[in-house]
C-alpha cells in the first residue's frame, strides 16, 4: 500500500491548478471547502528549523503554533487560495489575527469558530448559522455554491469515516496487520490527501478474516497528534502496538458512532460535529473523556496509555492531571512524554519509553 | 545450580559501576569508575576491575545486564535493562521493604515505585534540566567557593534560610551571585539550596505517591544536609544503602540473575 | 436558607465588618513612608481596601445565605446579581496572593498534585488554594457555582472545568466568539440566546426567581458605575496625570469584582471626585512627570511596588494601559431597552475577545490621547490571549508612531518567573531610550 509523499503529492497537485488552502489545526467544515473543489491541506506540524517565527512568537509557545507560523512565512507555492484558522485554543486563535492583521500575506485569512458547548438548541443554530457564514464566504469568492456538490462532499465524507471506523475497531481487535508507523502514516495521510485518493487508500486496506498475532504489549495513546514516526518505530521495535487513540488528529475526529447517509448537507455535519468524541480543546466533560478513554482502553485491551503532550499544550495539561490520577487509581500504567514535534528521540525519552514498555511486558494480561 | 555469577553494568553519564553477585544473590565485588568520553571503554575496564576483586575471570560470567544512559554501548552485555527498573530491584535487594525508590543522580533524579518483588509500578524522572540532581550541587558549590563535602553538613543555622525562588540551574546560581552581593551568610545560601533540591524531589514524590519504605539512592545519599532535609520534608526516615552509587548496577546483575533462571524454568527455546 | 445563617450574615455585616475596618484603621494609624518619587497618595485607598476587605470577609458568612458563585473576569455578571450569588473572583484572589509574593507557594500545591507548571499561574494559584484551603483572605466559601466565560481566554473554561470536577459542582460557561473582524447577527443570537437559556439553571441553584427589572436596575448600576471607572481613566489625560496606572491596577478590583452593586458604584463617585480634585490643583501621581508612558498587558503583581517605584524615581509615569481600559471600552454597547444583545455585544467584544487590528487602533488611540511617550509591554507567560501577537503590536507601534518601547518577561503571580538582571539591563537600556529620544 503505497502512501504518496506528503510534498510532493502536494506539489503536483498546486502545479495541475487545484486551489488548496493551508488549514491549521482542528476542526472545520471540510466537505465545504471539497464542494468549492478547494482542496484542505492541512499544517500540523510542518518539519524543520524554526527561525522566523522566534520573531513574533515568545518561547513559550507551543511548537504547533511555532511550526506552523515558520510554514507560513514561507510563503509555500502549494497553499495558493488561503489560509484557514479554525478555532481550538488561544495561541492558534491569537496566531489567525497576528498573520491576517499584523505579520499580513498575500493571501486571504478566514476562520471559522468552534462553538464550546454540547449539543442543544441553541449551539446547534449557531453552528447552522455559522456554517452558513462561511458558505457566503466562500461564495463571494467563488461564486454560487452548487447543492448537489455539498451533499457530494458530504457523502464523500461519510464513506470516509465509515472506513475510519472499520479500521480503527480492527486495529483494537488486532484484525490489523499494519504496525505501528504504518498505521499513523495512513491516518495521518488525510490530512493531505484529496479526499477521493484517500477513499481510494482506505478501501485498499487488508482488515484480515482473523485476529493476527497478538503484539507482546498493548498500549493506548492520548493527545494532539501521535507520536513522532521515530516514536513509532521504536515502538515497533520493542513489540508494543498502539492498539486505541485518543488522538484530536486521530479518533477525537471521527464520530462516536456510525451516522445515517447524509440528505440535508447543513443538518449533516452539524449533527456530526456534535456526535464527535469529548476534546479538551472544546471543553469536553471530564467524566465524558474518562468514559471514552475507558472504553477503548477495553475495546482494545490496552495494558497502558501514553499521553503524548505537545509542550504547552493547555487545553490538554489542564486535563492531563485528572485523566492520569483516575487511570492510576485503576491501576492502569500511564506514561507522560512530553514532545516539540522533532522527529528525534532524545536518550532519556528513549530510557522512558524502554522503561515503561519494561513495565507492560511484566503484567499479567488482565 | 553450579557455581555461577552475574553482573550488572551500568554506564552513567558520570561514573561507570559493576557489581558481580553468585547464584545466590550474594554480592561478590563492586567497582565505580569515571565514565570519561568513551562509554564502552569504561564499561570494559570497571568489569575487568570487578572480576578481579571478586578473583574470577570473564569466562564464568554468565549473564551480563547493561543498564544506564550508555547501555547501547557495552558490547559483552547479554541483555539490557533501563536504569529504573535497575534501580527498583538494586533497592528491593537491599531494603526489602522498599516501595518507593528516590535516585537523584548527578545529572537526573527519578521516583519509582515497586512491588514487593522489586518490579516496577510506576515511575516519574527529571532529566530535562540539572535542577534536583548533583550537578546543581556542584554548579552551587563552585559558585560558592566551597567543595561538596562542605555543602554536606546538616546545618543548624539562625534564622530563616536564604529562598532561592528559581526552578532553574542558571538562574539559582544568578540568585546566590546576588545574595552574596548583599552578604547573605553562607550556610543560610546552601540551606536554601539544600531546601530548594528537596522541594523539587519533593513534588516529583508527590506525583507518584509514597508506599512502603522509601529508600534514597545515587551519589547526592552522601549529602547528609540534605538527607536530613528531605527526612523532614518526606515525615519519615529513608533506607540509604552503603554504596547508594552502585544500586543501580547491583539491581541490574539481579535481573540478569533473574533472566537466567527463568529461561532455565521455561526450559530450551 | 438556614435563619442562623442569616443572622450571624447580619450580625458579621452590621457589627462584624465596621469592627475590623476599625481594627485595620488602628494598625494603619502609623503610614508606610512614601518615597519622594511619588505625589501624595489617594485618599481614596483607605475607603478601596475596606470595600474589598469586607468582600471577603462577609463572604465566609454568605454560605446559608445566598448562595455563592465564583466568576471569571469577564463574565457578564450582572445576570448573577439577578440572583444575588454572592461572588468571588478567583483572578482577583489569584492577584492577591502573587501580589503578596506567595504565589510560588501556592503554584507548588497545584503542580504537587499534577498541573503543569506551565500553566496560567491565576489558575494554579486558585487550584492550589482550592486544594489546601490556604487563602491570604482569611477563609474563602466553596462555591455553589461556577460562572465563566471565555472572552478573556479559553483558559478559564479548561480550569473552571477541572474545579467543577473536584467540587462536584455545575459550571455554567458563556460562549463568546472570538471577533475575527465584526461581530456577525449569528453570534450576537447565540451569545444573547445563552443567556437567556442560563436563567432556568440559575433559578434553581441559588433558589430565586429571575425578575427582568430587577435584573434591569443592575444593568442601570453596571453601566453608571463602568461609565464612572471610563471617566476616572480619562482623567489621567491631564498633565500631570492624577492617577498612576500602578494604582489604577488596584483601583479597578471594584469594577471587576463588586460590578452592578451599590458599593463600586458609590466607591467610583468618591475616587472620581478625588480624581476631578488633584486634577483641578494641578495635583500629579508624581512629583515630577516628565515622561508619560503606556502598559500593555495584565499587571506583573509581585513587582506592583518595585516598577512603580523604578519609573517614579526617573519622572515616569503610566498614564494609560489597555488592560485597566478593558472594564469601560464596551460599556458604550450596553441599552437596558435591548438587554441580551447588547450584553451580547459589549460581552463579546472585550479587548481579548478581539482581533489584533483593533487592538492595535485602539492602542494608537491611547497613546496620542493621552501623550504617551513610550511604551513597556509585560510578556506574560501565563496569558496568551494577551501576549501572543505582542511582538509585532510593539513592531507597529514602534515602526508608525516612531515611540521607544520595551518587552519584559515575566508573569503576572508566580514570582519565580523573573530574571532580575534581564528585567534591569531592559529597564535600563529603555530609559536611555526613552530619554535621548525626541520625546526626551
């Protein structure tokens, strides 16, 4: 299963005249963007040295914000119809008005706001409102949206996550035979794929008739992004899988549950926005997270959960320290790494993540 | 069993340690080395100087565990294990009432907590920066002129300690500069670091939790000031090993013990 | 309500408060020497720490009384005053404890029970007091309520969340979109449409019935006493300025805290007419103004005394700050004929609630109206709604108005946070600026 090059996918993408927009971090109304035939690329943590972006951003400020920031400046030939903000914490909020009002490039800046409550009356309007906001939006550039395009894309969508979520049960049931950088390397490919290559990437992944063989131990991770590729083939060098996440660029955007097939675009995804699992970047019930991470953590029979912490992460410190002191207190192992997105392990993270996994393989498997 | 020996090897950062113990658990020999620039070489000369000791040669050797920052690096090792659970066996060994393990190292400090048979539960380190660990003692005592021992004695002095408020290494030692300036009584600067190393143990132990006896390993043992102040701090008395320094080696040539043994049990494969 | 409480609230708030006023007035008899630096000190001081003293104090009587909900900064209170929630204000207890230089300490409680030190150090400081009780203010009540929003930040809510938790307590939380360019009739519907949907919630925690001209009047209150708090900062357009902005950082505790009750309304008359008075008389904060200044961002609480001495000491002064502005800048939006849009408006549109462009207009604006001369911009690591983007704010403001301004790193309670040589080498090297430049 070949995954294209994320550069060069993109590259010849720009060059073919496809209109891509550079999205930051984390959710937004993609099927909207897919049904201006606007492609979302999206910026996470784009590799490299950070140089120009220490000029406008303190030093305590997280690599996300920093990486993405040094992307920008870059002024990248691939990003040619503008950038997107959608709302997910202060920094990324403050970052969207510092490019478009004060650093300036020469493209457009929108953004697009997540509402912080849980599903009722009220947050359901807004975000129909909003949605239909950002559709004017678009349209003021691109003319009038065509309907049967909409709900296209929603559909398009739709068959996507239904795989997502095949997938991701089988991973827990071990009817996976990826390991694990294969596996993040894949759901990591939406995030620049176009949505048609990437249906097409999925529907070619082997979920096996029988269980393969059990991993030596199995381990559960909580965070923004998953771990490093490094991260990941060490991993896979000791033996341990990651057989659940709880990942925002993971699972925590894929609906908890299987949704009807779409009619009404607008109804679609207000519905799925709200049937997405809890995040702390949404002030998500703590009691609501604990539930979700219990249960995968059963799904899969994880022995252990990593909490993979970009540094500085707020939303996501603040409910570290409940999560880890509930799972400890069910006896759960629970490690803390905590990451600047450098694809490099450093010698003590490496004697952590040996030592933890030292820890797994003594356990008598529940 | 016949007569046989295992050794642990741990290369620090700093020293390099071995210990060699028999079939039945009795330590037989114990060598501390600097590490120097080569971490295979030290590995190499302290298990020479071992094996010497305890009047045995390489060849009855027979399992070797490689632990420490340079274990990658000890080529004769039969197997690797990392510094935490080295140490949560090493103190089991010594104190079998452990349940709470506090290393601080010349360069990091960790908390681990172990079972009753020395397995690892938990643990949490400090390896990002020097605050906590020797290596801040030793900054300090350059700083202040003063050779570590004389940074060791528990101190009674008048009055209130001199706070250092910094989390960092290099911004403490701006602190002490300062309060030199002004005069500040010697003893009363190194009571407010000894407090300010305890505080910073202190939170990494409060994030695990204390079970059990808890027992202090790594070179800053020595540092009785110190001990005394996180005696107090903690509500209770801490085991200290003999050698706190060789802890780590001693668990590592038990797990090889351990290894061994449990192969023999699960019988060839 | 129990009518033991409420007698012993009686008794505390008739006999009890009056008492230790007295009390703290018999130790203050001898006064802390000023510096020469400085103007005469505000009258006005002796009647703010009272107020706020006896906040705090019949706030641990208030429990069996009304019930009490503690309230982030820029929440629109004014509906809690609906329901007479008594309130407390983490941040300000949080600036209270930094700025008695114990925020280390009560930061350690909270990272010992695992928050990061690399949170907003407010928050610590509350979890930490919330955790072991500890509070420079005697005894605070538990909360029966927690009311925040997040036009200030997203912070709060992840914090606010965490106490909700441990308290086993309901959080209410008023969404307030970030305004990227204008507010849109969307988010004005669903800010206003929340409030609305509060009021049934709120009825049932503190057991009182919601009165619309109740709940009008307070708003009346609120507009006065935030239109007052504008006019006593615009005072400080006069040469000398009246007022330091070092004081200022004190003075707005009652437009904060004690907003929509008679008390900051009736404080804000007192120190308006003391203000309108040195005014007149030509009365300055300092003894000798020569250079007047702005500050952006929160206060550094744990050096309050230190800076104002610094600047004092070399004829500076902060006439002007756009945090201090933050309580009367969208009071203008409030209309009792329209209640929940314009709460929705003035709400939604707080200075960090906003795009960085209008905060830079507004910046400019303050600075030529008030005769600014320079600018010192606290970098807070705590606080990235106000400190993400100040780099090139300072940029601006120093590229297009040609004005000397300084960055200084540091946080607004956790004390461990500064670097005495740096801070001084930067203090020092902007005063050369400041000097040698054309406004010298």
């Amino acid at each position: 299963m070949m995954i294209p090059n994320r550069k060069e996918y993109l590259k010849a993408l720009a060059n073919s005249g496809q209109k891509i927009m550079g999205v930051l971090p984390a959710l937004y109304p993609r099927e909207l963007l897919w049904a201006f035939d606007i492609h979302a690329a999206e910026i996470w943590d784009p590799p490299g040295e950070i140089l120009h972006a220490n000029a406008h951003l303190q030093t305590t400020i997280c690599p996300i914000v920093k990486r993405s920031l040094e992307f920008i400046l870059k002024e990248p030939d691939i990003i040619n119809a503008g950038y997107l903000f959608p709302h997910t914490c202060d920094s990324l909020q403050n970052l969207g008005t510092q490019v478009k009002d004060l650093i300036g490039v020469s493209l457009p800046v929108y953004t697009f706001y997540n509402p912080k409550g849980s599903f009722n009356n009220t947050t359901t309007r807004y975000y129909r409102d909003i949605l239909q906001n950002f559709q004017l939006s678009m349209e003021a550039v691109y003319g009038p949206l065509a309907p049967d395009k909409f709900l296209a894309a929603c559909v398009l969508s739709h068959k996507i996550d239904s795989h997502l979520m095949a997938i991701q049960q089988a991973r827990m049931t071990d009817h996976l035979s990826l390991n694990n950088a294969e596996y993040f390397k894949l759901m990591r490919a939406q995030e620049y794929l176009l949505p048609t290559d990437y249906l097409s990437l999925l529907e070619q992944v082997d979920i096996l008739d029988q269980p393969g063989e059990s991993p030596r131990a199995r381990m559960m991770v909580s965070g923004i992004l998953p771990p490093t590729p490094e991260i990941l083939e060490f991993l896979d060098e000791l033996g341990v899988s990651i057989v659940a996440d709880d990942l925002l660029a993971g699972s925590r955007r894929i609906p908890k549950f299987p949704m009807d097939a779409p009619v009404s675009p607008l109804d679609y995804l207000t519905d799925r926005f709200f049937i997405l699992p809890p995040c702390s970047t949404r002030g998500g019930d703590l009691d609501e997270r604990l539930h979700h991470l219990s249960k995968h953590m059963n799904a899969s029979q994880a022995q252990g959960i990593l909490f993979d912490i970009v540094k500085f992460c707020e939303p996501e410190l603040f409910d570290h320290r409940l999560l880890v002191k509930t799972l400890r207190g069910k006896n759960y192992p629970v490690l803390t790494l905590e990451t600047e997105l450098e694809n490099h392990i450093s010698g003590q993270d490496k004697t952590r993540i040996e030592a933890f996994t030292e820890l797994l393989f003594e356990m008598v498997s529940p | 069993m016949a007569d046989l020996y295992f050794a642990g090897v741990d290369v620090g950062s700093l020293s390099t340690d071995v210990s060699i113990i028999d079939h039945s658990g009795k330590l037989l020999s114990e060598t501390v080395i600097p590490t120097g620039v080569n971490g295979s070489e030290a590995a190499e000369v302290a298990f020479d100087s071992a094996i010497k000791l305890a009047d045995l040669s390489r060849e009855v050797i027979t399992a070797i565990t490689a632990t420490g920052y340079g274990r990658a690096s000890v080529a004769f090792a039969t197997g690797k294990t990392t510094e935490i659970s080295c140490h949560g066996v090493g103190a089991h060994q010594l104190f079998p009432k452990t349940g709470t393990v506090i290393d601080i190292g010349g360069q990091d400090s960790k908390v681990i907590q172990i079972d009753s048979h020395g397995r690892m539960l938990d643990f949490t380190m400090n390896d990002k920066c020097a605050a906590g660990t020797g290596r801040f003692l030793e900054v300090m005592a350059n700083r202040l002129e003063l050779d570590l021992d004389e940074l060791s004695s528990p101190l009674n002095i008048e009055g209130e300690s001199a706070p250092i408020s910094s989390t960092c290494t290099v911004f403490a030692e701006s602190e002490v500069i300062s309060l030199l300036a002004k005069h500040t009584p010697r003893e009363h600067i190194v009571h407010g670091l000894q407090r300010s190393i305890v505080n910073r143990i202190w939170s990494m132990v409060a994030s695990i939790g204390i079970e059990g006896e808890v027992t202090l390993t790594g070179g800053v043992a020595h540092n009785r000031g110190l001990v005394v102040l996180l005696e107090e701090k903690l509500g209770l008395t801490l085991n200290i090993p003999e050698n706190p320094q060789t802890v780590g080696a001693l668990g590592g040539a038990h797990i090889a013990r351990r290894a061994y043994q449990s192969s023999l049990e699960l019988g060839p494969n | 309500m129990s009518i033991r409480a409420e007698i012993k609230y009686k008794i505390m708030k008739d006999y009890g408060a009056p008492a230790l006023m007295a009390l703290q007035d018999f130790k203050r008899r001898k006064p802390r020497p000023i510096p020469e630096a400085f103007g005469p000190p505000l009258d006005s001081n002796k009647r703010l720490k009272e107020i706020l003293s006896r906040h705090y104090f019949l706030s641990r009587y208030a429990r069996g009384v009304n019930k009490v909900a503690w309230v982030t900064s820029g929440a629109p209170v004014e509906l809690l005053r609906a329901f007479d929630f008594y309130t407390i204000y983490p941040e300000n207890h949080s600036a209270l404890v930094g700025a008695k230089k114990q925020g280390a300490d009560y930061c350690s409680i909270a990272e010992g029970s695992g928050f990061s030190q690399d949170l907003c150090s407010y928050a610590r400081i509350d979890l930490g007091h919330m955790l072991s009780g500890k509070t420079p203010a005697g005894k605070l009540p538990k909360p029966d309520l927690l009311f925040c929003s997040n036009n200030i930040c997203q912070t709060v809510l992840y914090w606010y969340k965490a106490i909700a938790h441990e308290l086993n307590i309901p959080l209410i939380h008023f969404d307030a979109p970030f305004v990227t360019t204008e507010q849109t009739e969307a988010d004005i519907n669903y800010m206003a449409q929340q409030l609305q949907d509060m009021i049934p919630i709120l009825e049932r925690v503190s057991g009182r019935v919601f009165y619309l001209d109740v709940f009008e009047n307070i708003l009346k209150r609120s507009m006065e006493t935030s239109r007052t708090w504008g006019a006593i900062l615009d005072a400080m357009k006069a040469q000398p300025a009246p007022m330091t902005i070092f004081d200022a950082f004190g003075h707005l505790a009652p437009i904060v805290s004690l907003r929509g009750l008679p008390v900051a309304q009736d404080y804000y008359h007192i120190l308006m007419e003391e203000v309108d008075t040195r005014v007149t008389q030509g009365i300055g904060a300092i003894s000798d103004e020569r250079y007047r200044l702005i500050w952006d961002n929160i206060a550094i609480w744990y050096k309050v005394r230190f800076l104002a001495t610094f600047f004092a000491e070399r004829k500076m002064n902060f006439v002007t700050a756009t945090y201090t502005n933050a309580w009367a800048e969208t009071t203008g939006y409030l209309n009792v004929k329209d209640p929940w849009n314009s709460m929705a408006k003035t709400y939604g549109q707080i200075i960090l609630n906003n795009n960085l462009k209008h905060r830079l207009e507004l910046m400019k604006k303050m600075i030529k109206t008030y005769s600014v001369d320079g600018m010192v911009m606290h970098s807070t690591r705590s606080c990235k709604p106000y400190s993400v983007g100040q780099f090139d704010l300072r940029k601006a403001i120093t590229t297009d108005l040609d004005l000397p301004a300084v960055i200084l790193d540091a946080d607004i309670a956790d004390e461990r946070v500064w670097s005495e040589q740096q801070i001084h080498t930067r203090l020092e090297a902007f005063c050369e600026t400041l000097e040698g430049s054309k406004h010298g």
